[in-house]
C-alpha cells in the first residue's frame, strides 16, 4: 500500500504520516502532479493528527510514495469539508505550481518606487521604456539552464526559497530577456522554454533527503544535445501472455486535426501579413475527401521560409488519425513501480490474433517427461503443456502420431497483426491502493 505524509513546503521537513481512506496521484509530463486524498475525520489516527491544523492550505506538502521512491509530492491548494459529513478533502499539486505564482523579477523590484518600473527613454524624447534595473537576462546558456536561473532568481527573494536541488550550469547559444514591467510568472515561462523547437523537458522530480527526514526536489531539465527527459532502459510488457500485468488496454483513435491542404499565417507583429500554402495529396490518395487545417498562430513570424515549414509540420502531423494509448500495469511485477515516470519509453508485446499450431507429439506433463501414450493417443487437458511454453490448449483427443494441437485463442482482436508498440509514457497515475498505475502514451499518428 502507498504511503501518504504531510510535510512542510518552505522547508520540505516535518515529516507526518497521513492515514487517508481513499486517494489519486498522476504525474504529467513536462506539467505538475496532480495529487487528492480523502481523510476520514472519525478515523482516531486522524484525530491524534489535528488534521485542520497540519494540512494547512499553502503551506503544507501533500506527498504520495513507494517504498523509498516519492511518485508525487506538492503544496495543498485547496482543502474541502462539509458540515454534513465526516470527511476531508485535501487537494495538491506538484511544487511547479508554486512558481505559477511567482514572477521574474530581480529582488530590487520590491523597493524601488513604483512610477520606477518605467523610465524616460533615453534615444526618443517624451517616451517611457522599461526600467533596465528590472531586467532580467541570460545569454550564451542552454535553455535548461536558463530555466534553472529563472527559478533561482525566484528563490533569492526573502522567504522565496523552497528545498530545491539545482544543477550545473551549462553553457550554450541562447539568450533571453524578460522586462520587469511585462511581470512574466515563472512557472509559465518554464512551459514556455520547453515548447519551443528542440526545448527542453522540465521536471521536478521530488525524493527524500539523505536522512530520510524530509524530502526535497531535483530539478531536472534536458539538454541540448538530448532534450528529453528519459530513462536510458526501454520499459517493456507483454500485453496478451498469459497472466500479463498488463490489463485495460485502451486505444483511442481521432481524426479531428486531418489535413492535406495546409494554411499557416504570419507576420503581423511587422504590419504585414504573410500566408504559407501547402498542398498534400496523400489523404485524398487513399480515399479520403480534402481536409484543410489553419494555424494562425505565428503571428511573430516574417520569414517567409520559416512560415513554409510550420505549414509543412501541419500536414505531416495531419496525415493520419492519432491513436493515444493507455493501459494499468499490475505494481507487483516488473518493471517495478518507481523504475518508470512520465518521459520515459516503453514497448507493448502483442501476439497476433487466433489459435497457433503445436505438434502434439511436444505435448508433456508438468510433472513428467515427454507424454507418449501406449494407445496411440493424446488426452489434452490443461495439465498438458508445450516445451516452448503453451500453457493451455483446447481439451480433447490427438493422435500422437503427428496430429497438430491448436492453442486456445490468443492476441489482441484490434491488432490481429501483432507486433511490438513503442511508445513514450506523458502520464502515470494511481491510487491510495498501490496495487496497480494507469500509464498513459503520448498521442502517434496510426499506421
């Protein structure tokens, strides 16, 4: 069963233990946790507890873990009860929403005058520009480590530190410049980075300190030469073996963003207007009627090379249904709870769909050596197993002489072909139980 404790958010100390009745945690990439748990307000642990005052809104982290890996942890933002009943509601998110309410600026900025934010601009009379004291700037760095810069910057305002761990600087070509007066929110302008062409996945990843009595968070963002954060080891399970961990696969499949013909306008920052066309015939081609997307929100672009290619990504990334895959895996077995997280890649097994052939001559008991009956004939019952491993055939009589047995039905009746899927996992979720995660795929185009 899942551990669930309460700790301080500015200190990432003061560990308690919370006994809760119910609760969920999903962790998404390149996004905060989402984590809720029920208490039961009659339960004597949570009374001992003072659950009113040591889940205080704001201030308290709400963490879940396994084990010693911490799968979600965050301050409590909402905290529901009613007068009625005899439960608790506590409500989290991941320590990314922190920064959603914290904005780039320097320190001076809470003291200097607030007609300040604005001066004369120097190069044309009777106009304001910026306070270039409020600047905040990076330049010559990767874009990971800008990010890690904006979040420190944050933490060198009185009581704006929370238990982070950084990583080393790392040197690159880009450069940013946010303007004091534009009060950019931290947690946005992370999203940001990371969405940009070739940006870099950002994570929190939150675990317990060396002496176990508090936890903290690593914060974790790719580089430029590998911008994804993902475990080196592909994660893999066999969806239709017999006694798979694997259950509740779903695949859902939508054709609401088709195109062939694509429309992506531009240039407006520069009063101009720019428009880049691109026609496909690959839907059409196999049968489908024209379908036109617009993307119009390059509104920054002038180059009309550039606006080319973001049309060129539209229909490419509309040439196809996209399916999005998502199945629960059993925690018991492996790849164990922990070793996987959101970013990662794993590979689903799938047998093709029907009865396979076995020779009932490699027909033995479980608890013998080969079968060869002195009658001449084979009784198959689910005692009697394959040497490569069938477990269950279809029950009946075979002539030892040659005759095949077939398996019971196997595979999947969607993919009758089979095969091995690989995916990239966005999002792993569970509940107070622990004994199963709902792992969710990012979206593909269908083959």
């Amino acid at each position: 069963m899942s551990r669930w404790f309460l700790a301080d958010l500015r200190t990432g100390r003061q560990i308690l233990d919370l006994p809760v009745m119910a609760g969920r945690w999903e962790r998404l990439l390149n996004r905060p946790e989402n984590i809720e748990c029920t208490l039961d307000l009659n339960d004597p642990d949570v009374i001992a507890l003072g659950a009113r005052n040591t889940t205080a809104t704001g201030k308290t982290v709400l963490a879940v873990a396994e084990g010693d890996v911490i799968l979600a942890a965050g301050p409590i933002w909402v905290r529901s009860y009613g007068h009625d009943g005899t439960t608790m509601t506590l409500t989290a998110k991941g320590v990314w929403s922190y920064y959603d309410r914290r904005h780039i600026l320097p320190p001076v900025a809470a003291t200097v005058p607030l007609t300040d934010f604005t001066v004369p601009d120097p190069d044309e009379s009777g106009k304001t520009m910026p306070n270039p004291a409020l600047k905040t700037a990076y330049t010559g760095l990767e874009l990971g480590t800008i990010a890690k810069r904006i979040v420190q910057q944050a933490h060198s305002w009185p009581g704006g530190a929370l238990p982070i761990v950084f990583e080393a600087d790392r040197a690159g070509i880009h450069e940013r410049t946010y303007e004091g007066s534009d009060f950019k929110v931290v947690g946005d302008v992370l999203r940001q980075l990371q969405e940009v062409e070739g940006g870099p996945d950002v994570r929190f990843m939150p675990r317990f300190t060396a002496d176990r009595l508090g936890i903290e968070w690593v914060l974790e963002t790719g580089t430029q030469a590998e911008p994804l954060l993902a475990s080196t080891v592909t994660h893999r399970w066999d969806v239709t073996a017999t006694d798979s961990p694997v259950s509740n696969l779903n695949i859902d499949e939508d054709a609401s963003d088709l195109v062939d013909l694509g429309w992506v306008t531009g240039g407006r920052s520069a009063d101009e207007v720019l428009v880049s066309r691109l026609q496909s015939t690959h839907l059409t081609g196999l049968g489908y009627p024209l379908y036109e997307g617009m993307d119009s929100t390059r509104s920054s672009v002038v180059v009309q090379s550039t606006l080319d290619g973001h049309a060129g990504e539209l229909v490419d990334t509309g040439s196809a249904p996209v399916e999005t895959w998502s199945f629960d895996v059993e925690t018991s077995v492996a790849p164990s709870v922990g070793s996987y997280f959101e970013g990662d890649y794993c590979e689903l097994d799938i047998a093709p769909y029907g009865t396979h052939p076995y020779p009932s001559g490699g027909l033995a008991l479980a608890e013998s050596d080969y079968f060869a009956p002195d009658d001449g004939m084979t009784e198959v019952e689910t005692d009697y197993y394959t040497t490569d491993g069938l477990t269950e055939v279809e029950p009946g009589y075979y002539s030892s002489g040659g005759e095949t047995v077939r398996s019971n039905l196997a595979g999947d009746p969607y993919i009758r072909e089979g095969g091995t899927f690989r995916h990239r996992i966005v999002a792993i979720s569970g509940d107070a139980i622990g004994d199963v995660i709902r792992v969710q795929c990012a979206p593909r185009r269908s083959s």
